[in-house]
DNA sequence: AGATATCTGTAGTGTTCACTACAGATGTGG
DNA sequence: CCACATCTGTAGTGAACACTACAGATATCT
C-alpha cells in the first residue's frame, strides 16, 4: 500500500508566516484567508496539516515557544541573577522592537480578551507566558541557594515583577515605544531588581 | 412639529454594560447580540443611538476616560510626587483586580492587534492609555520644578515606567494575577521609581 | 505497472456577522 | 386632537466567516 502524496509545502515555514500574521493581527483578528495567503496553501491543505485556526495557533505557538526556550536558556546561563534579569529584560526590549518581527510579543498581542467559543486562545497564551515567569523562578530560587541573592529576597516575586514589567513593555511595544523608551524602562526595572536582590 | 418618541432606555446605563463586555471579550470577540442582550435594547436601537460597533465602543471608552480623569485627578492631588506614584500603582493594583469590574483594564483588554477594517480600534485605546501616560509626566515636571524631584530626574522616564508597569499588570490581572501579587509588584516598581527620583 | 493513500485546487457549505427596512408605537408642538 | 418626529420590535439583508465535499494529482509499496 502506498504512502499517499507527499505535502507540497514546508510546514515549518509556512508557520512561521501564520505566526507573523496572528502576530499582527491577534487570533480573533486573524482570517483563514489571511492565513492561506501568507501561508501560500489552501484552506484544505491547511486543515490536513493543523485541524483547525485554533490548531494551527498551537503549533505556531509550540514553534515560538521552542525558540523561547532556546532564548532562555541563554538568559538564565547567565552566571549572576543579577545577569539573567539584565538579559532577560533589555533582549526583552531588543526582541519587542525587532523590525523583523511585528512589535511585541505573540503571548500578549495573540489576544487576551477573546470572544464566546475561543476562550481557551487566551488561556492557551497565558499558560506559555506563565512558563516564561517559572523558569526566571526556578533560576532565583537556585542563585538563592547560591548566596547569589539575599536572605530576604523573594525568587517567585522577583520572576513576577520581571515578567510583569516585560508584559508592559509589550503594551508599549504595540502602540509604537522605540527601542530606546523600553531600553530606558528596562534600566529601570534592573534598578529595582537590584534593590530587591539584595535584600 | 413633535419632537419624536423619547428614548426608552437609560444610555448611560446602558453604555456601563457595553463596556463591561468589551472589556471582558475585547472589541472583536464582542457581538451585537451579545450587546444588545447586556443593554436590554434591539439593534435599531443601539444603532440610532451610537451608530456603530465602534461609536458604541467609543462612546464607551468616552465614559471610562471620564471616570479615569477624576481618578487622575484625585492621583495627581497627592502633594509628593513619590504619593502619586504610590497611589497610582497601589490604586490600579486594587483597581484592576476589583471584583466589580473584568479583570485588568478595558484600554489593553479592549484590544492590542486587530483585524483589517478594525485598525482604528488599537489606536484608539492606545491614544487613551497615552492620555495617562502625560498626565502623569505634567505632574512630575511640576515636581521637579518644586524640587520634589532629582536635579537629573526625567519626568517623560518615570511616567513611561509607571504607566508601563500598570500594563503588565493589566496582563497579568487579565490572566488571573490575585490583587496580592499585583501590589507586590506595585511595591517593588515604588521603591525603582524612588530611586530614580532622587536622581 | 497497479493499487492505495494522501495531498492539492476548485468551488462551494451552513452559520454568524454587523447592520437595516419597515411598520407600528409614543411622545411633542400647534 | 392632529401632524409630525423619533423611537421600538420584528424580521430580515448581503457579506464574511470557519470549514469542507469532491475530483484530480502524485507519491509509495507490492
């Protein structure tokens, strides 16, 4: 028995053009029109290869947060927390401002409010932006271990302060903050991490 | 000549319930059903009084904009500069988890990317978070001409950092951040903006 | 080569969307 | 009480939506 005919389209690039456009638009915004165009397929072959538009946001959403791993393994590498907050947050500022991407982060931009039916978008969203906020904990609570942070000094709220502030710094992102505003907010932001480290 | 049928339904009233569920699905996860339905109005109705999805929306954030400008008011009557600060954060910690209203703030979950033909509503928000945003920096070049604030203090910075700090709360409150958490965070971008104050 | 399994493109499907035509109701001004 | 202006409720409108039936194309496996 034969193994039927092969897919004519490179999956994994034609995510990231479905990335780029839930990206810009968010889910709800998001036509399957707009979809196959960018995608260059059409809507049958979209379907075999993803199930469904919620579908096919998952898998764009496991290709991006694959690379966000990748990221922050980098990020928490670093050998000070002192380090991992400065990296995490001005690649933060760098990344949302990166003219190769729509401005931002696909976690916020993706949609955090979503109509009756498609409720389970914003907590797909918020579930992998939760990720992000553990593995900054984890990574404090070792330097905590360390001596590398205070005695009084709290991993999970430092994580949460961080992450709050990176969320922010979407929200400026998408309404049109350069580089340099969210690098000015990221300085910040260390200053405060700084404060709390020691603690 | 009469002056036609009075209107049967209180607008005002009725512009609460829109926003509330703007608020809680954004604008494009928002139906005219499901607002008629929460307004307890027909169609033709809201449509003679608002004359769209986005007037209604509109007219909506008019409503929110003048509650949050006697808010504001209240904010910017804190006689230091750091008090403004600390009302500002601690207040949208309380607000944006208060029980009477969608988590987080109608201005970002009202919508940070949306669809073609909806590209105006972004701005629209975005201009309205900006609003805040100045008022805050008016506030602190008034401090630094009082010498409330540093010599090398920068009242554009320290608003931007606040107003981006209440964002990432609103993200973080749209994913179901307790109002501990937010204060938390509150707490530690105050003693960052004392810093920088002093500056 | 033949049978089979899967993909691709065309051309739709029913549903839901924002919005409205129309007729009857209800007020005001004369 | 009558003419008129505006609102209200019923019942739709065309358009856009996510999704799919189907037929032909193209590969693999025997």
């Amino acid at each position: 028995m034969g193994m039927g005919r092969p897919r004519a389209f490179d999956a994994d690039a034609a995510l990231d053009r479905a990335m780029d456009v839930f990206w810009r638009h968010g889910y709800e915004g998001t036509t399957i029109a707009q979809l196959t165009e960018a995608m260059s397929i059409n809507p049958p072959s979209l379907y075999a290869a993803f199930g469904s538009k919620e579908g096919l946001l998952k898998a764009a959403l496991d290709r991006y947060t694959e690379r966000r791993d990748a990221w922050m393994e980098k990020v928490v590498g670093a050998s000070t927390a002192r380090e991992v907050a400065e990296r995490f947050l001005m690649e933060h500022a760098d990344a949302q401002t990166d003219p190769a991407n729509p401005p931002g982060c696909l976690l916020v931009q993706g949609g955090l409010a979503c109509g009756t039916g498609s409720e389970n978008v914003p907590f797909e969203l918020a579930a992998r932006r939760t990720r992000t906020e553990d593995q900054l904990r984890e990574r404090f609570v070792r330097a905590k271990g360390e001596r590398d942070l205070g005695e009084n000094a709290d991993p999970a709220m430092l994580a949460r302060y961080l992450s709050a502030v990176t969320s922010g710094m979407c929200v400026m992102a998408s309404s049109g903050a350069d580089r340099n505003a969210l690098r000015e907010i990221a300085a910040v932001s260390l200053k405060a991490f700084d404060e709390q480290a020691k603690a």
